[in-house]
C-alpha cells in the first residue's frame, strides 16, 4: 500500500460522510425549491404519484453521485499535492 493510500482511506472515509451530509442538505433544499414542499416523498406513502416518488429518487441519485464523485475527486487531488503519488 502506497503512502497516497494509506493517506486517502481514512480521509476519504471522513470526506465521505461530510459529502453525504451535504449531499443531503443539497437534495432537501433543491426538492423544496423544485416541488414546493418540505419533504421528498417516500416510496411508501401511498397518497403520492409515481410520478413523484421516481422524480424525487432520480434528483436525489444525481446529486449524491456529483458530491460523491466531487469529493472523491477532490480528496486523490489533495493526496497527490500532499505525497505526490496518485493515491491506488
């Protein structure tokens, strides 16, 4: 295991949950802004359209795989200016 890895795993892993945190935060603002609701509905709320229910699963998937992609992204760049190496 390279000096990169052993580097990126255990910030990665914190970066990770902060991305999701914020991921989060993003998806319930944007869905607020979008529909005008405060809350996404859930799969299993019968009340709402399918519509709906797959509207808001597909924004909430598109944003967690940017901020996913972002943060990793922005962590092995970090590494690499740290260790010089290209984290594995």
């Amino acid at each position: 295991m390279t000096k990169a890895t052993m580097l990126y795993k255990p910030l990665g892993m914190a970066f990770g949950m902060l991305g999701g945190m914020a991921a989060s935060a993003l998806f319930n603002r944007t869905w607020k802004m979008v529909a005008g609701e405060d809350d996404a509905p859930d799969a299993h709320d019968e009340d709402r359209a399918w519509r709906e229910i797959l509207a808001a699963a597909a924004l909430q998937g598109a944003i967690f795989a940017v901020v996913k992609a972002a943060v990793q992204r922005g962590g092995a760049v970090s590494v690499r200016r740290v260790t010089g190496q290209w984290p594995d």
